[in-house]
C-alpha cells in the first residue's frame, strides 16, 4: 500500500488568450458548444500550472529532483514560450488542436515528458481559473 | 503506470448551519464525543466542494465532460438544495444521519452519482474550514 | 501625508449560525429583504476576523503591540464567546441587533475598544465569505 | 478620527483577452514600453474585482447597502459586458484608452459611479494577476 | 475502483529555520548543489503541514477520526518540537538528515505513524513555500 | 473626498531567518518579552512583501510606475539582499535594530524611499505569517 517514493510539486504560472473552436465544426455548433469561450476575439486567463514529479530521494542530496532545476525546465519549456502568448495563433502545438484546459494539460505533459527522466512519475495540474482545474494522468 | 484518462474538477461553494449529533446517545454522551459541535442552537460553515470528475478527452470537444453542464448540476442538485440551509432541519438526506464533513461528503456523493454517466469516475472533496477537509472515495 | 505610526493586523476565525431578521418587520417584509438569509432555521458562515491596530513602534520591543497579547485578547473576548455558537440566540449583544457583517463588525468594535489603549487605533475587518466582507471604521 | 461609516466589499471576476498599445507611438516605442506585454495576437487574465462601497449602516436592515443589489448591478454593467471578451477590441471604452490595470479600474469606476447613489463612497480594487492589482482612488 | 473510504485532511503550520547541507561533501560542493539555501547562516520557512489520514467512517461518531484528537496528536508530537526552532540544531533527527522539504516530510511521517491506528492510512503534505510543496508517500 | 490617483501594488517574496532580541535587555527579559521568538539558535519565515505606490496615471503609458520596473527594483534592493538570509547575521540595517515584522517594514522602507520618485507615495505591507501583518506607514 506504501512506497518510498515522494512527490514533488513546483507552481509556476503563465498569461495568455485562447479561444475556444473546432475547425470541424460550423460556426453554429462551435458557438453551440463552446458558447462565449468560443468569442471570435478571443479572451484569457492566469494560468495557475503545478508540475508534480514523484520518485525516490537521493541519498546525498535529499531531494528527489532539484527545485531549481525543475523550476528552470519549466520556464523555458513552457512558460518563456506560452506567457503573454496567443495559445491558438502563437503556440505550434494548438495549431490543430483546440486549447482547452485538458489539452493544454496533455501538450504541457507532452513537452516535459522527454526532458525529465524516465524513473520518475510525471503529473501536470492546471488551473483555468481558481474554479476550473484539470490533472493529467488523472 | 500512466493513464489516458483526465480529471477535472469543478469548486463551488454553499453556506450551512448544522450542529453534530447522534440521536442514539445520551445528551453526556453527544457532548463528550461532540464537544462545541453539538452546540443545540447549531453553528455554521462556508463550504467549499469540488467535484472530481475522470474520464476520457472526447475527439470533437477537446473536454472531459463540459464544465457549464457539470457546474449547472451541482447548482441544481446541491447548492440550491443545501446552500443557506439548517443541514440537520432542512435536508431529508439528515434526518438521520450525523452531519459530519465526512458524512456530508458521502450524501453528496450518492446524489451525483447517478447522475453523472457511468463512464466517469467521481470524487467529492468538502472543506468544512480552511483547515479540516475531506474526500469521499479515498 | 505620512505617518510615523505602523499597523499591525491578526487575523482569526470563528464559525457561526446565524440568520437575518428585524423583529420590527412583518415576516413578508423579513422575506422579502432577506431573501434565503432570512430563512427560519437558520444558515452559517466560517468568519475570518482581522483586527488592525495601529500606533508607534515601541522602541524597547520593536513591536506596536505584542502580537501575543492581542490574539489572546481577540481570542477571550471575540471567538470563545462567538465560536461554534448560534449569533441570534446565545450571543447577547444580538438579542436586538440584526447579526448582518456590518452589524458583527461594530459590535466586535464596541467590544474590544474599551480594552485596547486608547492611543492606539482600531479596525475590524470581517470576512463572512471570500467574496463579502466589511471593514469598520470606514 | 474614528467615523460611523462602514465599508463593504463584493468580489467578482472576469476572464479577458489585452494587449497593451498607444496608437500615438511607433510600434518600436510601443515594443520598447510594453514589452511582451505588446503581443499583437493578445494574452490574458483572470481579473479579480472588487467593489469597495462605503456608508452609514441602515436601521432597518442593518446593511450599508444590499450586497445581493450591489453584486446584481457589477454583475449586468461590468461582468456580463467584459468577460469573455477582448478587451482592445469589443469593449467601446478601450478603443481609445490603453487596458493597463489602471485604466480598467478607472474605467470601471466611471461605469458605476453614476449607477451608486452619491452618499456612498466608491472604490474599485481590480487584480490583474496575484502580485499586481491596482486601486481607485488611491 | 471505488472504495468505501474517506479521507480526512487537517492543516497545520510552523516556522522554522534551516540550511541545507551534507555533512559528507566538501565545502564547494555543498555550494554547487544547495546555492544560497546552504547559507551558513540559515534561512527560514513558514511550513504549511497537511495531514492526510484515510478510513472508514465510524457508525456511531460519523468521523473516520475525530479531528480535535488529530489536531492535538499533530500539536503534540511536531508543532511545539519544530515550530520557532532551528530544525539543523534542535531537532533531533535532523543532526544527520538534510532538512529538505522531502526529509521533514519522511521524518513527520516516521514520527506520527506508530501514534495512528494501523487501520488507518497515512500520508504527509508540506508546503515549503506556496510554490514548493511535498507529499510522502507518493 | 475622491483624488485621481491610482495606487498600484507589486508583490514579493522572500524567506529568511531571525531572532527576536534587544542587547539592551537581559537574556532573561528577551525570554519574557520574545517568548519562544527568542530562540537563541532563529526560526524564519516566507515574508510576502506588498509594496504600494500610488500616483497619478502616465498619459502616454497608461500606468502609474512600469511594474517591471518597480518589480527588478525591488528584487535588487531588497529580494537579492534579504533572501535565504539571516536577518540578524547577514543584513548590516538589523545589526542594532531588532527585526520584528515593524521593524522590518520601516527598514524596506527608508531603503527603498529614496529610490523611487518623490512624487509617489509610498506603503510597505509585510506578511510575517498568513495570519500577522504589518504597513507602513499606517
């Protein structure tokens, strides 16, 4: 039921505007579907991103992985590239896919997941709003 | 290990008076076990619940499940129903049964579930205060 | 413009029922103003208190006043007599005052004045939820 | 020192898209203040408000002023027309007024201040992210 | 996949001073691996620390365990030995433990499992920072 | 009553470790003064530090201050000298001058005041914890 594993989590936080749309759909089924998150004109948030890793601790360090270096991947991986950013018209990844928080949880994990050993777990928790979060692996 | 599955999680919030107790006990026993909580003239709480939902990102939607439907059925099926409310007086679901956090969280549970399509695993998480929160199923 | 004078501020918290109701309305009138928090059994709230006091830095200590001796002071005074507790019905300052958060507000002032200097300056500021709260004075 | 006003606060929040530009400068002037914060395709924010309302406590209700009126009308002058939105491009007041925080509040506060009877102080408190948020008047 | 089990969580928090260090590695490298945390000197933290306890819910309290007896249980045996205090110099099981966050998290838990009811499931949360925070197990 | 200034709020963070202590008074008035703040071996803190600069709006920029550069000015003259420090060892201003949370204040405060034009007003607000604060000036 235990393990020996520790997880670790790091918040870090990015601006940005989406909207909403499925290019596959018609202008009505997408307004249907995605109502005012659909605004032409796009709208945004702050979001609130935790980076969680889990594996054992390092004897002569005791950490599982370092903070700092975490903290740094996170930036340049992520935020130096989605802050203050238009995630449908700036962002490669959101190209052909529709920037929902799920989505942009599961290309967030996509982006990190080569880059962190693969010892250990990996787990992105993304904040929309303080009401609206998602996690993926769930 | 990794799972294809996401979740995500919706909070909202309802205020309550309730006052704990067991019909089944002497008043010195209620008082023992309760303490300030069974105060007879009740006391109250801001509670703060989020709904877990897991399940599959759908192809068309990029959502797990479309939080405006989500967020309206717990308004529906909770908050209109608990929110400024005596839990012990005026919730049927309390007639008989202690109103605990832990208590609260299952009742929710069992309203929602068969609501919300099997396909989704479901998860209450209840703050009673900043400090004493819980989480039904563990 | 400027002061020589620092604030210094302690927050705490209480749970309470309460409800909203003038004795001098008809019920219709009660119902009307009050909406859901008028209702007969009442509801309740986790209240977040912060009490500001303001003066000179006491050149001995270092402190405005020490911040020990304010909460066991905010503690005895305010939320041993108010915790867990019913404002309408066991607190005797609302017997005939209205327990709304601007009311709580004052009479928490009126309380804990007589028992802080003089020379110092006092607010009270009272969170009834995350999204209301009142400051007194103004 | 002391007065027998009361203040109130309500909380509410809007998701939008911006981007920071004077029409007046040369898109490197533009570059060269705003920085990244000049992105022609727009980021975003969740704006946290807050509408500080000062005043006497009523007798007969106890309220400076009904928070349930007072959310109702942030809710159709400000919420219902800025979130979800652009704000350079649907709202009228920033065709020619820069979104910087501090317009936005200023804005805000002339939307309102003619809908509040003129007894009653105004404030507006507007985040812009969790570590920068602005206030008017100051 | 469901269980019959629920979660309780209570929140603690203490203050502490602390410096990374191995007493096995050279002066350097302490510097290369811990940077300014390794400050001779010391630096400091206010530790946010949930206890996660997971069990069936008793017929006859409603509680899977009674929260006061929890909360003095984590008073007792971690918050009046670590909080004010220097965790390298007077605590004990830190003379030859790096007082990571992922070690304080290890060493609560070592402390509080042989005091919690076998029956019962354990798990340590602390935030470091509100941008840093740990879990054990993972 | 109503000024066209704008205040606008940068916040900060950083940890540290201290002492509470005056070498005026004997070790045994420190203890009955200071209580458990007086551990000769220091305990520390995440402060979260709130500077508040109010002015008028720049017509040509729309704000007040540029935020980053009140945001890098803070980082060099107070975040790069006091984190992951020991406030009582490291910092030159608490030799003689004992670091309660006042203290501290006033000190960011006379660091910083020269640095940022006249024709700002200027407020510190510091978090020692989430529950005691202070301003200066009040």
């Amino acid at each position: 039921m235990e393990s020996f594993k520790v997880s670790v989590y790091r918040k870090e936080h990015f601006n940005a505007a989406h909207r909403l749309h499925n290019d596959l759909l018609s202008i009505e089924e997408n307004k249907a579907i995605f109502g005012k998150c659909n605004n032409i004109n796009y709208h945004g948030h702050n979001y609130e991103l935790i980076i969680k890793v889990a594996g054992e601790i390092d004897a002569v360090t005791g950490y599982v992985i370092d903070m700092k270096i975490l903290s740094d991947l996170i930036k340049t991986e992520i935020i130096e590239r989605f802050d203050h950013k238009n995630l449908n018209l700036d962002i490669e990844e959101f190209k052909h896919i529709n920037p929902t928080a799920e989505n942009i949880a599961w290309v967030i994990y996509t982006i990190l997941r080569p880059k962190i050993e693969i010892k250990y777990e990996l787990k992105i928790i993304l904040y929309e709003t303080e009401r609206n979060y998602v996690e993926y692996p769930s």
